[in-house]
C-alpha cells in the first residue's frame, strides 16, 4: 500500500543547514502551495498555537533507521525509531507544535518551528485543549538531556 | 511535487464507522507493518504518551474541503481547512496524542486514538514534555462545544 501525497505549503526561514539546537529565535513563514486556495487560512488566527506536519525532504533513504541511540549519543541507550524523534526515520516525517504570530493572506508567520527553509508541509491543524495530554508526562531522563539546548 | 509513504503500523479496534464522538472507551491494538522490524519498538514503553500521525483510508478526494463549518454545523462560522481538524482535508493525515497502556513485541496497545479499525498509520512519535504548548492556548469557542462528547 502506497500512499501519495502532496505539500500544503512550505516553509522560509533563515536556517539553511539541518542541524538540532537553538531553535528559540527562529521566526518561520509558512506560506501555502499553488493548488491551495487562500481561504485555507480563513481564521486560523482564532487559535494561539498549531501543529505542523512536514516533510524531512533532505534525509536520504540510506540514513534511516529503525533503532538507535538518539542523535548517537553513546551516553543515550538504543531505542527503537519510533521511541525517539530523530529525522531519519521511516516516512520522514516531522511534527511540531508552533505559536502563531500573524496571518497574513496565503502566509503565516510562526514561532517554535524546528524545520529548515524550503520544508514542504503536509498538514497544519489546531491545537484544541482537549486533544492535550491530561495526565503527567513519563519520559525517560536521556529525552529532557537531548532537548537542553533545543528552544535556546 | 508527490511525496510516496508506506504505513508502518494498522489500528485494530471495535470502531468499523467513522462516528464523531466518544473515543473515551476505545482501546486500539497497534500493529507494526510487515516491513518493519520488531526493534523500532524497542523501549517505547519508557514513554506515557505517543503522537500517531494516520492517514484517514476512508476519505473520499471528492469530499475533501479547503473551508466550511466544523461538522457543518450552522450554529459555527466558516472556518479554513488548516483554522479545524476535520478529516476530509487535503492529504487525508491525522494526528493525535494517546497514552501508551502496554507494548508487546510488535504491537502497543493505546488509548485515546481517535482512528477506526483498520486505519494506516504513518508515524509515531514519543512525547516529550519540551514539545508541548509553554504559554496558555487561545482557541474560538466552537472547539470546546465541538469537543464537549468526544473523549467520553
């Protein structure tokens, strides 16, 4: 079973290079695909935050894995791909939750988004309460060490 | 631009109609796809909650909208395709946060996935606290009306 499926829209920013931290500053424009009609937006900025779904386009197939120690760090244990968020996984597909600064047209402009200039974007949806996570959060400790510098 | 995916894993539940509401109850059996090896699992259990990324299979393109009411109910304004989270929507993806109940072998078990029997699943993602919403969450007064059976 194979699925196709196409960029909503794609992504401006001043990072050209993949790398993992200090994504605190970056400022993002998602502007939207040709085929996408403007109204896609329509009152989007009703909602303070969204989730984006995008595509890791500069991953090779070679790089994927489906176990490892997360960004291999030897201090790290091995996990399985889907027990870590590393780029080089099946699908390539990256997510992210993102506060919205400004709508304008056929672009928005947003905080808090890990993804570098010229990502294609496969989805962007609200964040509704009621889809947050309700009770405590267990993760284990190599996960808050990896994230330290992330949002810096 | 096409972008190609493959599941990696398929929901088994007792949801076989997509209903709106009441996903409290639902307990879904995630299963990973022939393709990949049982170690992409390894040592997601040191996680309470998951983000599964799904493709809606049961969407036809014909339905599929750019703007319209949520649940095309007239008491809620038109809103874009990327301001709500229905499924008809461009690229058929859906996302959502569910707590992970156990994990053996090549299934997990979850709650809180909003996906029917049989449903793709494009990815899934561990949740780390450093990936959610640090500042308080705006959103219009529909989604809480909308929301108000869902997780019953």
């Amino acid at each position: 079973m194979e699925i196709n499926v196409k960029p909503v829209a794609f992504v401006t920013n001043k990072r050209n290079t993949p790398t993992d931290d200090f994504w605190g500053d970056t400022i993002s424009e998602i502007t939207l695909a040709e085929h996408i009609p403007t109204e896609a937006f329509d009152d989007i900025e009703s909602f303070s935050h969204l989730e984006i779904i995008y595509y890791f386009d500069q991953v090779q197939k070679e790089t994927i894995v489906f176990s490892g120690r997360p960004r291999g760090n030897p201090a790290y244990p091995i996990v399985g791909i889907f027990g870590q968020r590393k780029k080089d996984r099946p699908n390539q597909i990256g997510l992210c939750t993102v506060e919205l600064i400004e709508h304008k047209g056929r672009s928005i402009f947003v905080k808090l988004l890990d993804a570098i200039n010229g990502t294609p974007i496969l989805d962007i949806k609200p964040v509704m309460k009621e889809f947050g996570v309700q009770k405590e959060i267990k993760q284990p400790s190599w996960a808050a060490d990896l994230m330290k510098d992330y949002w810096k």
